[in-house]
C-alpha cells in the first residue's frame, strides 16, 4: 500500500494538486500503521508545508 501512494506522488503532475495531499494522508496512515513514526513525522511536514 506504501507503495502505491509513494508512486502515486512521483506520478502527480504538480505538488498543488489536492489529491497529492490525499497521498501524503495515506503515507502517514501507514508509516503509523507500521509504527516508523519518523517517517510518518516527515510525510506530515510536507504535508503542511504544501498546503500553506
């Protein structure tokens, strides 16, 4: 599934794109699944940082 989300963001046209911030939703969803909490820290900072 990380997978899937990870290529869906290299595939996006732009980072302005609502549906990248869905992406960056599903990436943290499973880094916290997994429990690499680092990780799902750094996909939230993109996160608000693309949508700021």
């Amino acid at each position: 599934m990380l997978s899937i989300f990870q290529q869906g963001l290299e595939n996006g046209k732009n980072d302005n794109d609502t549906i990248s911030l869905w992406l960056h939703d599903g990436i943290i969803y499973t880094f916290n699944r997994l429990k690499e909490y680092d990780s799902a820290m750094t996909f939230s900072h993109r996160m608000v940082e693309q949508a700021g």
